[in-house]
C-alpha cells in the first residue's frame, strides 16, 4: 500500500498497481482508457473533467497545454477536437504520464506530447494558444495558484487558461487569484457544485497600446 500522505501528486507513486480500463464518451466521441493505482480518478473519468472537456473552446489547429494530464483524458480529447494541431500534455507523476502515452497510442491519437514535469517546468520556452488544467487540489493552494502563474506566462498573447475547481475545494480563491493575473476571468459553467473558469490573457494589440 501507498504511504498515507501519497497521493496523485507525486512524482514516483509506491502504491500496489491495479489497472482498470475505461470506456469513456467524450465530446461525442468513444475513448478507451488504462488507469492504475496512484494516479487521479482511476476508477472512471471524474465529473469535473468531464465538465471543463465539454466545455472548453478549441480551434481546430490550436496548440494545447494540460497541465496534470492524469492518464490523459482531457488532453486526449483536446487533441480529438483539434486535429490539426498539437497538445502537450504534462504530469508530476510518473505513472500517469506512463498511462497517457499508452493511452494515446490505445485511441490513435498522434499528435500530442506526453512530459514528465512538475507543473510547466519543462515547456518554459514555449507558448500555447490554450492551457487547459484539472488543477492538483490536493497538492494545496499554493501549488495551484503557482500553476496559475505559470500558465500566464506560458500563453500566448489572447490565449486562454480552462480550469475545473468544486466550489468548496476554492473556485471562489482560485476566481480571485486568476483575476490578478488575467484582464478577463469568468465563471463558463456551474454544475453540481464545479466551477469552469475561463482566464483569458491580454491580446497583443492591448498590450502594445498600453507600453506605447
């Protein structure tokens, strides 16, 4: 068994495997899913996921950031509904980002990239049209409040931050915090309890009309 403070983020997880599959409709389409012991939602896609996938406004060529991919629903149906281009997917947690890749494979999906990376540590040179994240609560506030800064420095300018967070696991902090790093914050869709949020970044033009 897993210590009792492990959980889903960590790096190496000890916990016994026990693997399940899912079968998952998303967007309107048919996944297949591997999960395992030590990894976030393993028994099914949770309902938060769920929600910001269905959710979250994607061009068909956008570059795409999950940031704590799991074993890779969100990204994977990212990538789905963007075929001509690319998602990124990261996660602290070894065995997830194990998962994801199989995952991708299982369901044909080719045009995505899966890192190990603790937050956006390893995509600190590049820029996203999207990031997308089911922030890691149980890592604590102050983990979730860096990914948000990361995240605003990761998008390009007019790009968009899509987040899931239960109102009582903080929506109202995590509105409050992307609010002083974001020109426009709002609330997408309230269901059974889960706020998705939309942040979107300062577009190019504004930004050079305020340095002129």
């Amino acid at each position: 068994m897993s210590g009792p403070n492990e959980h889903y983020y960590t790096a190496k997880p000890t916990g016994k495997r026990d693997l399940h599959t899912i079968v998952e409709t998303l967007r309107g389409t048919s996944f297949t899913f591997q999960s395992d012991a030590g990894v976030f939602a393993k028994k099914g896609v949770d309902y938060g996921s769920c929600a910001l996938i269905e959710a979250m406004e994607l061009a068909d060529d956008s570059r795409v950031l999950d940031v704590g991919c799991g074993y890779g629903p969100i990204g994977l149906a990212a990538a789905k509904a963007a075929p001509r281009g690319h998602v990124t997917m990261l996660d602290i947690n070894e065995r997830a980002v194990e998962l994801a890749r199989d995952n991708a494979a299982r369901n044909g999906i080719g045009n995505v990239t899966v890192l190990q990376s603790d937050l956006l540590e390893r995509v600190s040179g590049e820029r996203f049209d999207v990031i997308v994240s089911n922030p890691p609560i149980r890592a604590g506030k102050a983990v979730v409040h860096r990914l948000f800064e990361q995240a605003s420095d990761r998008l390009r300018p007019g790009g968009c931050l899509w987040i899931v967070i239960q109102k009582k696991q903080g929506a109202p902090s995590a509105m409050a915090k992307l609010e002083t790093l974001f020109p426009n914050v709002r609330i997408v869709d309230k269901d059974k309890g889960y706020w998705v949020i939309r942040a979107e970044k300062e577009a190019a033009a504004a930004v050079e009309a305020t340095d002129a």
